[in-house]
C-alpha cells in the first residue's frame, strides 16, 4: 500500500466521522438534558462564531489533506487534529443555548457536569490574595477527575449567583 491509499483512507475516514458529528453531537444533547432537571439559573449564552469557524477550519483541513501529501503520519495527525476540533466546537455550539444551572448540574463551556461530581468549591476559603489572582468570572469547582474545572461566566454576577444556587442545592460544599 502506497501512501496515496493511506492519505485516501485518513480523507475517507475523517469525512465520514466529520459527518457522523453533526448527527450524533444533537442527539447526545438531547440525551443529556434529559439528565439535568429544571432550570434554576440561567446563564447568558456565548458567541458561537469562533465555534462555526473551527468548524470551517476542520473541513478544510480534511480537505488540504485530500490535495497536498504531507507524509502519511502528518496526513494522519492533521485529520485526527480536525476531528478533535470537530467535536469540541460542535459540543460547545449544542450546549450554548443551554447554559446555566439544572437541579441536578452545570452546563457551560460545552461540557456538562453533574452536581454529585462537585467535591468542593476551592476558592470559596481563600485568601484575598489567592482571589486576586483569579478572574472574578471564573467558577471553579474541583472533581475527582480534575481538581480544578473551570466555567466562564460573562459577569461576576452571573457567577456569584450560580455559586450561591450550586452551595444551595448542595449544601455539603459550603
């Protein structure tokens, strides 16, 4: 097998799963919110636009493989690069009109993550001068698997009362 085949089936390969994105991202969604109860807080929605070009971005670069041979493990990396962006815009873009906090989680950032999962709220005790450090629109809640997630918010409003509704919804991490 030749190079020409590898770059064929990366091409290939890479559409396919590009394509396979656009369905399966809605339907993920779909299945999420199922899981995540009422509304308490909504949050402001985010400008999608930097999102739609990656998307752009992706296919074009599927499609650069298509034309130019970079090499058969440059052919591989560019492709497996485009899906990856592929998939996270395509997350932030499904979730972005569903921001906020649910009853039973968080959605933001393109992720969402379930209140059960929250072990503590870190920057809750800190010293003025760990606060300084961070930015005041910044959530940041820690979980067994990353000891530090962060949300964005727009306002420090916005984060405020979300971190409020999340210590009233689960009052062990006050």
């Amino acid at each position: 097998m030749n190079s020409y085949n590898f770059r064929v089936i990366f091409v290939v390969f890479s559409a396919v799963v590009y394509l396979l994105a656009f369905f399966l991202v809605p339907l993920k969604t779909k299945f999420l919110l199922k899981k995540t109860g009422k509304l308490v807080v909504p949050t402001r929605k985010k400008n999608i636009f930097l999102n739609i070009l990656i998307l752009i971005f992706s296919a074009l670069l599927i499609f650069m493989v298509w034309l130019r041979d970079l090499g058969i493990f440059t052919d591989g990396v560019v492709c497996l690069v485009s899906l990856l962006g592929c998939a996270m815009s395509l997350n932030e873009i499904s979730l972005n009109k569903f921001c906020g906090l649910y009853e039973n989680g968080i959605i933001g950032n393109g992720r969402f993550l379930p209140l059960e999962k929250i072990l503590a709220l870190p920057f809750l005790k800190c010293s003025k001068e760990e606060l300084e450090n961070i930015d005041s629109r910044i959530l940041v809640v820690s979980t067994e698997k990353n000891p530090s997630e962060q949300f964005i918010f727009s306002t420090e409003e916005e984060k405020n009362s979300v971190q409020n509704e999340i210590l009233k919804l689960n009052p062990r991490l006050a």
